[in-house]
C-alpha cells in the first residue's frame, strides 16, 4: 500500500486525489509515523461501503432468527380486542 505524508498531501493534493481515483489501491495518509486517513477511490468506497450494509443486513436477519414468532391472529387479537 502507498503511503503520503500529511506534507505530501498538502503539496500533492491533486496529484494524489488523481493516483487514488485512477486506482484500486488505496493511499494512507501518515501524521507523526501514524495512519491516519485513507485515501481511496469513489467506486473502492462504494463497494466497501455496500458491503457493510450487506453485513449489518445479514447480522440483523440472524438476530431476527431468535426473536420469538408469533401467529398474525395472535399480534391482531392483542392490538385490536375486537378483531378485524
């Protein structure tokens, strides 16, 4: 993975944002020896970004395998006394 320093950056703006849009790779961004942003292109980030969601959509479906069910007849009956 390349590296730019938060000076490079400042110098290099254009010609980093450029590297990191024409690129798969991603480029860190080094303050004091230490990473501390990622620079990465629009379509790297949407993916990445897709997959969370995906992630959270399939860990939120698990937790919904353990809920308690209960039948339609029984969640109308204790919202409406009287039935529909």
């Amino acid at each position: 993975m390349q590296t730019a320093s938060i000076s490079q950056l400042k110098q290099q703006t254009a010609a980093l944002i450029n590297q990191a849009a024409n690129s798969v790779e991603p480029i860190e961004i080094m303050q004091r020896s230490k990473v501390r942003a990622i620079l990465v292109n629009r379509d790297y980030f949407s993916a990445l970004e897709e997959a969370v969601m995906d992630l959270a959509d399939a860990l939120e479906a698990e937790r919904a395998k353990n809920e308690p069910v209960e039948s339609f007849t029984d969640y109308v009956g204790g919202r409406w006394p009287s039935g529909l």
